[in-house]
C-alpha cells in the first residue's frame, strides 16, 4: 500500500575533527568558500550549499517521487538503463568496475514460476540508510526529496555502500575520462541514482522514465509525491502500490506496483 510517512529534514552526519581525515575536510570547509569547483575541463560540481540554499532549491511543498508499473515493465527491454547510461556517460559494459545507477531485475515466486521485471535504483528515501551513516555529511537529502552525493565531502569511506538495502550506491576506483558536465564522477567517490536533478529542475523528466515512455511501454511516471493534483499523487491514490522492504520505516520515494 501507500506510504504515508511523514518527511522529516535530513540529518547530517557530524563531522569528525581528529585524525588524517581532518585535513581533508579542512580544506573542503575552505572549498565551501565558493559557489563550485571544476575537476575537470567542463566538468563542475556545485557546491552544497548552493544546492540546498541558493537557486537549485526546489521552492513549494515538493517530494519528487517514481511509480513503476511492474505490470507493463516488458522482460528484455532495457530502455531504462540504456538512457541512464547514455545520459550519464556511465559504460554499457555490466562489469565488477562499472557502475549501473539503475538495474532490471527479476523476481521468481519460486511455488508457481510467475515472474516480474522491473528496475531498481536508488529509491531516494525520506530517512536514507546513506544519510544516517555517513561521517562527513556527503550522502544528503535535497528539500525536494532527491538524495545526492557531495563530491566534495565524499571520503570514499564506502559506508554508504554497505549500508544500503537496495545496492544503488557504487564506488569510484579509478579515473573516468569523458566525463559529462551534469554527471562528475570523481574517483575515490561514492555515487548513485541523481533522479537526473538537472532535467528535474530544467522542468524534463528523469533520462529513464523519458525513454521509457518513448518505447510505449509507460511502466514509469514521475513527479510531485506532494502535489494532490499531479498525475502521480492522482495514480497513487486510485491503485495499490507498495515501496521494497516497507518494513525498514526509510519511507522510499518510489513506488512500485505489481509486484
């Protein structure tokens, strides 16, 4: 069924003061100075507090959220994760060093062999394990619900890794060249499902649910959890959805049906 949990304000993590990491995160309070650094040629990441306070803070009452419909998600279309690739410069290659920030999986009831497909990324949690263990305040809820990594604070420490139910969170062990502008992928660095913000606040839909609507299959809507009348509040109301392991109380912001 729906969750009607109600959102709380992330809480960041306290930061650490002793030890060799302390260096390092007197100079990320130094970089905090500016509006953003440039790790690459074209390649910007802002900085946090720009994000939160500045003019990339959603305004309103916003939870940005997803539905997808296992129903009409087709085993062997992978146009989801194809676009999330594409998008974000991440390889189609499905190897151990290669990231995959949205993933089809398949589920088997083992008594009657029915299956289900249908993807699985970050579900952009209300009260995110991510959040809650993170030492330096990287892993964050945005005010509109989306959970991001500040590469900035990042430490590469990986608990965010191990600390999520769903394996959206993935490492960054070696240098990435060709990097997209919107999508910097530092090595050394956690990241994830960034519910592609950019479009999201250029007023697009997520590089996945687009491409999914663009096959005809329709299995993935998006938008205002918050908003009554938005497409997705309205569908949310009218079908029985659920949210994977409920039981955890981290009140996800992707629903699921069918499954």
């Amino acid at each position: 069924m729906n969750d009607k949990e109600r959102d709380e304000p992330s809480r960041d993590g306290a930061e650490i003061e002793e030890g060799p990491d302390s260096v390092r995160r007197g100079l990320l309070k130094m970089a905090g100075a500016v509006a953003a650094l440039t790790l690459a040629p074209g390649v910007t990441v802002f900085a946090r507090d720009l994000v939160l306070k500045g003019q990339h803070k959603a305004k309103g009452p916003v939870r940005y959220g997803l539905l997808i419909d296992a129903r009409a998600c087709k085993t062997g279309c992978d146009a989801c994760v194809r676009a999330c690739q594409d998008y974000n410069g991440l390889s189609h290659d499905p190897g151990p060093d290669n990231a995959q920030w949205i993933r089809k999986v398949t589920i088997t009831d083992e008594k009657t062999g029915f299956t289900r497909s249908f993807p699985v990324m970050c579900q952009h949690c209300a009260h995110g394990a991510c959040v809650d263990v993170c030492p330096t305040g990287a892993s964050f809820r945005r005010p509109d619900g989306i959970v991001l990594v500040d590469k900035h604070r990042c430490i590469g420490c990986r608990y965010c890794l191990m600390a999520c139910p769903y394996k959206a969170r993935s490492f960054v062990g070696r240098v990435v060249k060709d990097q997209r502008p919107w999508a910097p992928r530092g090595k050394g660095t956690a990241e994830g499902c960034t519910m592609c913000v950019e479009r999201v606040e250029a007023g697009k839909l997520p590089a996945c649910v687009a491409a999914c609507q663009k096959a005809g299959h329709k299995a993935m809507m998006f938008g205002n959890l918050h908003d009554p009348k938005s497409a997705i509040a309205v569908r949310l109301s009218e079908v029985a959805t659920t949210t994977i392991r409920a039981d955890l109380g981290m009140a996800p912001g992707v629903h699921y049906r069918g499954i």
